[in-house]
C-alpha cells in the first residue's frame, strides 16, 4: 500500500507513540473514499455506523468532524490529488491516513480516505514545437518515433491520452502503441523536397476523461535533399553574342547559367569547356567553373570578323554533363574610335565617384559620345543588371543610381558602359566601352546586433568573487569604427556586476546571496562607434541558485507554554515555530525531541507540540525540554536546539488533608480555670494544590445560638482554638466542635471534616470516646457552613461527679466511710479502661511542630 509523499518516517513514529500511549487502538477495515477538489464542508462519511460518541478527529489537515456526529467533511484547504501523491503511486491508489478518538473509553482508531481522481489537469507538452527531419526518399508508410510525449497528471482514464494530427493534408498519420507509450509519424504520400521542402502540422494530445481536455503542440518535419537532379540549362541560356575586334582583356563576353533543383553539395554545378573546342577559342577565351562568365584572356586587335563556337559543360554530382552551345562573333575594329567623354557631377577622386549608401536615385555624372561623325545611330548603353541608369537628354546621357546603394550589401561598382552601332545586317553591334567606377562610401546605418536578445543562466550563491558569468557578442555590419562595438551595462545596475567594455565577458565582483534576491535582471547595452552612435540592448536574467548555507532558526531560544494538569492525552500544549530561509530540500525543515523519556510528542504536520498521557502537577510541576530541527540539506544538514519549558497548571483536584487531630475520637481535658484567650489546641491541615487551590481556611459549623453560647473559637487561617470567654459551671461537660476544612479552590472549593472534642473538666487527665460524634445536619457544609445544626452536648461522667458531691456534703459522717468505700471501688473498676484509651489516644496539643513538603 503506497503513502502519501507527506507521511514521513517521523510522521510514522508520532503515530507509533500515539498507539504506544492509548489505552485501546481499534483497527478496522473501514475506509472512505472522496473526489479531490471538492468544496469545504463536502459530507465524506461517518463513524457513526462503527463506533460510539463522542468523537475527536486528530488529523484535521484536510477533513473536520462533528464531535456528536461522526460525520468529517472537507475543510477550507483544497485537496488535490496530484500534489499528495506522488508519480511512483498513482497506480496502487492514493489516500491519506486520519487518526480519531472515538466512544466514552477514548479508543484510537486509524482509517484511510481514498483521494478519487477527477479531469482537472490537461494533457501537456514539454516543449512548444517537435521538430523532425525526413529524407525526402522516403518509402511510403515508413514511421518515425516521436519523443516528445505528452503528460497528463491525472489517473486512470483521466491520464490516459490518445493523438491525431491537424492540418496533415493526408501527407503524414500519427499511429500510436498503447503497450509500448509510443507515437508514431507515418509517412502517407511520396514526398518530393523540390517541390515542398517543409510542413507545420498540430500533433493534438487528448484524454480519456469524461469531460476530455486536450493541448497541441507544434509538429514541424523537413524535407531534407536526396541527390535526385542533375543540371541543366534553361532555354534562355545565351546562345550567340557578337564582340568588337578591339575588346579589352578580362572583358565579360557572355555567361552560361545551368540549374540543379537539389540544394548544398547535390545541387552544386560545374562549368567546363568540351575538349572539341578549337585552339583559336582557347586562347582568346577563358570559362569560370563555378560562376559561368566567359571571359577575353587578352585584348583584341581584330581587323577582320571572325566567329568562335564554344560546347560548355554543366556537371553534377553522379550526374552526366549537361552541355550547351555559344557562338561568339568577333567584329572588325571601328577605323576611328568612338570615345566617350565623362562630365562628373559627384564627387570624384582619380575619375573614381564615391557616393554614401542610402541615398535616394542621384545623377552621377553627364556621358557625351564622341567619334567619328559617319557613326550615326551610335548610343550608350550599361551591360549588364546594375542599380544605374542612362537616360538621353539633348544627345548627351545622365547617369545616374536607379535605387539607393547599401554598403553592407555592395561597396564597389565597376559600371561598364558600352557604344552600341547598327551593323549591315541591322543587328546591334558593341562598338567601344567605358568602365566607370563607383566608390559606395559606408554610413552608419546599422546598430549593433546580439547574437540572441535573452540570455538565461543560473549561478549558485555564495560563488568566488569575480568569477566571470557570461560573454554577451553583438556584431555591427558597418565598416570601420562604425562598426567597432563596445558594452555597458544599464546605469541602475548593482555595482556587483561589471562588464569588459571591449569582450562583453561580465563578472560579478562579489558573492551572491540567494536569501537577499533570488534573481537579478540586467540590461546590457552594445553600442557602435559611430557619429552619432547607435545602441541595441539584450536582456540578462541570473538566478541564484540556493546553498544550504542557513540553518532553521527557532522564532525563540525558549519557548514557554503552560498547560492544565487534566488535559487529555493529545493535547496541543504549544506551536513551534521555525523559520528556514533556503529552498527546497535546504529549507525543508524536520522537528524533534532531544528527551527520550517524556510525556510530549512532537506533530511535524502542525509543528505543534502534544502530550502523550494525562499529567499531574502534585507528581511534576514542570519539565525541561530540548527540541532540535534538522534541514534537509545537501551535503551536510544543519540542525538547531531551542529550550521549551512547559508549566504544569494546578486544578483544585485534592481535598484539604487534616494531619491534626488524627482521628475524630480524639479527646482533650481542659481546666475550668484556663485564662480566656489561651490557645487550647491546633487544627492542622495541608493541601496538595498551589496557589489559592491551597490556601486552607477552618470554620466551625454550629446553629446560631450554639454559636453564640460557644466558649471555643477558631481561627480561620491558622487553626488555632482558642477560649473565647471564661468558663463556668454550665460549661462543664464534653463540647464537640465540628470543623470544616475548606480550600480556596476555584470554580468549587473543596472541603474535609474534622471533630474536635473538649473535655472541661476539673480533672485533666486523658479522655477518650467510644465513638465519633454524628454529623446530623446538611450536607451542603461549603455553600452555607453556619447553618447547620450540631449534635447535642452529651454530659459524662462530670454530673455523677457533681452529684456524689452534694450527697458527700449532706448525709452524715456515718455514711461518709460506705461512701468512700463506693467510691474507692468504682475507681478501681475503671482504672484498668483508662490505662487503656491513654496508651491508644493521640493528644491534641501540638507538642512537637509539623513540617511538611509544602
């Protein structure tokens, strides 16, 4: 059976000494069951059908109970069944294990409550796009292993996903192995890289739950190239061109272009001359392999025409040649040469322009053609595709850029402008060129540009100072020091980071303290140096990653709580509480008790300290603890100790004890002639309690009249009895005098009895009773003392004694010996009784002072 991920080994031993100090734990195998996320106060069940009230539910983290009830239903914290259980037990099941006090003998009892799964979590993704290569000669119906699966937090059917693809066209599938968790691309329709290269589909994940949930992610495959092409030239490829005999070396002649569909190494071309080309064409004329100009390998001075036919070669690779043929006509020299006579506009240095970048269409220059005056029909014209222009105007020419020129792009422009003639035939004739060269002069126009504009990286605290983070690369494609960056950091910046203005490496100068600030984010800015200067920035967040460098820390050195002496076993005697300031497992923090043999537990659930058994303050008054807290940090755990003192409360639960007299068949002969005032005896009694629980009052309980007539007094605090007037002959005879010993307890005072029995009497010799006087009136001797009634004073053996007097006084001296005799035996007879209650009575007068522990 699995555990909830909370139910710890010290939550296992507080359970333990939980069953250790109940008197009766009643195991079962009832169980309950409830849905996660339901709302508070959501009726679970009951203990009313297993057990009898009352009821105390102990584990109140998620439920509460109804004390008469037994009916526990959901509280204020919500209760989701994907944080209690961890991944390693969804499948035997998750529940968590309450504990409950239950029926009049206080029984423990233990029961789980199943947590049910509900479709509160969607499928999701790890990343936001799967991407996948695929050759494009790839077999119809062959499938590739998706990696990137989607996770459901829920069970059951709820976790359980199923796939399909959107927007396939019908050109892929997805086919899914339920036994083995894997999906799979199908490839359903031949692919060709040539014509697409590139699909971008939603591969969508659903569960099986009653209410579905879904999330999709991105499924991009490429089309990577097979070597399936081989070159070839177009229809527009040149086939003829005609050249004037007096053509410059390095002259441009024409340009072969060849096309292979395929792309990087398969779709790369070379040109090549067939060996049938003649001599004459070889040593005029020179072929570029990779770009396809053909070119004069030297100046012409041709005086007559002349026609060279070239066969060009376009080679693959693994592929046969493509060919093509060119036929170039070589014209006679003009026999006067037509120049063309430049007027620059722009501004110029050694007949070379320069003209800054970005600048809207310009006039460079005025062009004049000048020659021979026959040559009518003669005009201007660039060769080839150039961002310039001629445009006539009074038989001259204005030349000028037809777009602004961008530096980073192109810096130098060889403009090549020719004299175009009619020749017999009416076809169009080269008759002399010009190269005009222009300088594109570099402006700054470009910020610098970071390699990525979000760095992330993470550095553990307390690191060496100046240790280097990072290096940050901006690049600038402007020229020179326009192009020449150098970084800063944002001026707000903490002065524990700094930057190599020149490399971009940042350090930071001093230890972190992840406790302090978790996380920093910083600006760094790159800036060109260029007049005036531009500037981009990226953004760079550092986390701190935590070190168990803080040991928990008691929110006292010494906690005091105080708690009744007839609380229940299980009592929250106090909270507490202990900070940790790292995270995660170094901050995750574990109580215990350095005392091994205590009537406390510590509950970690609630950081709350209980007591195991019930306890007494007349047995201990107070205990000294030492509790620890221990981190689970890596690689060494910190651990601190707090003092807790708990103070055993008193309640009245012990009765005044009367140490003096020690019985109620006590008795004390007193003289007629003691002195008012006199201390006859003392009442002594202690009580077990503190405070005003102990505080001992004494009152004699006695009609008003009795009251009144009574010789004897008490002394409500000390105890003492004293005479309070001079006795008589009426105070002869045997007093009982009923006392009741109080406490100050509160609510209700508890309270004893005593009897203390005064003999008057001329003769102080021991007396004894045969029995304890009867207490005849109310019970209720706490609430209303002075109105009882006491028992009627019995004379003894005094009026006998008065009598035989009187009669000694009045009869004759004859009778005087018959009377003596009488008397002499009745002495004798009671005498052997007398030596017998003085060797059994304990005196009432304190001849030796009591001490006691209190």
């Amino acid at each position: 059976m699995g555990l909830p991920y909370n139910m710890n080994w010290a939550g296992l031993l507080q359970i333990l000494l939980v069953i250790i100090h109940t008197s009766q734990v009643t195991c079962g195998s009832i169980q309950f069951s409830v849905q996660e996320e339901r709302k508070p106060d959501t009726l679970v069940g009951s203990l009313s059908k297993h057990f009898q009230p009352p009821y105390q539910l102990l584990t109140q983290e998620y439920l509460w109970m109804d004390e008469h009830t037994g009916n526990f239903y959901t509280n204020e914290r919500r209760i989701d069944r994907e944080s209690l259980c961890p991944e390693e037990t969804k499948a035997e099941g998750c529940f968590v294990l309450h504990n409950a006090i239950v029926g009049p003998s206080g029984d423990l009892v233990q029961f789980p409550v199943i947590i049910e799964d509900i479709n509160d979590n969607a499928p999701h993704f790890q990343n936001s796009e799967i991407r996948l290569k695929v050759s494009e000669d790839v077999a119809v119906g062959s499938s590739f292993v998706l990696d990137d699966l989607a996770q459901d937090a829920d069970t059951g059917h709820n976790g359980q996903l199923s796939y399909h693809l959107q927007g396939s066209g019908g050109d892929f599938s997805i086919k899914a192995k339920e036994d083995e968790l894997l999906i799979m691309l199908v490839v359903q329709t031949a692919l060709d890289r040539e014509i697409r290269d590139l699909y971008q589909m939603q591969l969508v994940a659903t569960d099986c739950g009653t209410h579905p949930l879904n999330t999709s992610v991105v499924l991009t495959v490429t089309v990577t190239d097979v070597n399936d092409n081989c070159p070839s030239f177009g229809p527009d490829s040149p086939r003829s061109t005609t050249i004037p005999g007096d053509s410059p070396k390095n002259m441009v002649v024409t340009r072969v272009i060849a096309t292979d569909p395929d792309t990087g190494p398969n779709g790369a071309i070379v040109y090549s001359l067939s060996p049938q080309v003649s001599e004459r064409a070889k040593k005029l004329l020179t072929l570029d392999s990779r770009t396809g100009y053909i070119r004069l390998k030297q100046d012409l001075q041709n005086n007559n025409s002349e026609e060279l036919v070239l066969k060009v070669l376009a080679s693959g690779p693994h592929c046969p040649p493509a060919d093509t043929w060119v036929t170039i006509s070589v014209l006679p020299k003009a026999t006067q040469d037509l120049t063309i006579k430049i007027g620059f506009i722009a501004e110029h240095h050694n007949q070379t322009m320069v003209l800054p970048e970005n600048q809207p269409p310009t006039v460079l220059a005025v062009l004049e053609l000048e020659g021979d005056s026959s040559s009518k029909g003669s005009s201007l014209a660039i060769e080839g595709d150039m961002p310039f222009s001629l445009s006539p105007q009074s038989g001259k020419y204005l030349l000028s850029t037809s777009k602004p020129l961008d530096y980073e792009i192109q810096s130098e422009y060889h403009i090549s402008v020719v004299v175009q003639g009619i020749s017999s035939e009416s076809s169009v004739i080269s008759l002399s060129r010009q190269v005009i060269r222009v300088m594109v002069e570099d402006v700054n126009d470009n910020a610098p540009h970071f390699l990525q504009s979000h760095y992330q990286l993470e550095v553990e605290e307390n690191n060496q100072p100046g240790i280097t983070l990072l290096q940050v690369s901006a690049s600038d494609a402007d020229s020179g020091n326009k192009g020449r960056v150098t970084y800063r950091l944002h001026e707000y910046t903490s002065a524990i980071f700094t930057i190599d203005s020149d490399t971009g490496q940042m350090s930071v100068l001093a230890p972190l303290d992840r406790e302090q600030q978790q996380e920093y984010k910083l600006t760094v800015f790159a800036r060109d140096s260029g007049s005036p200067p531009l500037e981009s920035q990226a953004t760079i967040i550092i986390r701190v990653l935590d070190q168990n460098d803080n040991a928990p820390v008691f929110s006292t050195p010494h906690f005091i709580f105080f708690i009744p002496e007839n609380a229940p076993p299980f009592t929250q005697v106090g909270r507490i509480e202990v900070i940790d300031l790292d995270e995660g497992e170094n901050g995750s923090t574990e109580l215990r008790l350095g005392n091994s043999s205590t009537p406390f537990v510590v509950d970690n659930t609630q950081r709350t300290l209980r007591t195991t058994t019930s306890l007494d303050r007349e047995t201990v008054d107070h205990y000294e603890l030492y509790v620890l807290v221990s981190d689970s940090g890596y690689p060494v755990a910190l651990t601190s100790t707090a003092i807790v003192t708990v103070f055993v409360e008193d309640i009245n639960d012990n009765q005044p004890k009367v140490i003096l007299p020690s019985s109620n068949s006590s008795c004390l002969a007193l003289s007629p002639s003691t002195l008012v005032g006199s201390t006859i005896t003392k009442i002594y009694a202690i009580d077990e309690d503190s405070g005003l629980n102990s505080e001992i009052t004494y009152s004699v309980i006695a009609p008003g009249p009795a009251q009144q007539t009574n010789p004897f007094q008490v002394d409500s605090r000390s105890g003492d009895i004293t005479l309070n007037h001079q006795l008589s002959q009426k105070d002869m005879g045997m007093h009982h005098l009923f006392i009741v010993v109080r406490d100050n307890g509160k609510p209700t005072p508890l309270y004893t009895t005593v009897w203390v029995n005064l003999l008057v009497n001329e003769s102080t010799e021991h007396c004894t009773l045969d029995r304890a006087p009867t207490w005849t009136g109310t019970s209720d001797l706490v609430q209303s003392p002075s109105m009882a009634p006491i028992c009627e004073v019995k004379p003894v053996r005094s009026d006998l004694y008065m009598y035989v007097g009187m009669i000694l006084m009045l009869v004759s001296l004859v009778l005087f010996l018959v009377t003596l005799c009488l008397y002499l035996k009745y002495k004798s007879l009671q005498k052997p009784k007398r030596e017998y209650i003085k060797e059994n009575e304990i005196p009432l007068r304190l001849k030796d002072k009591y001490y006691s522990d209190e």
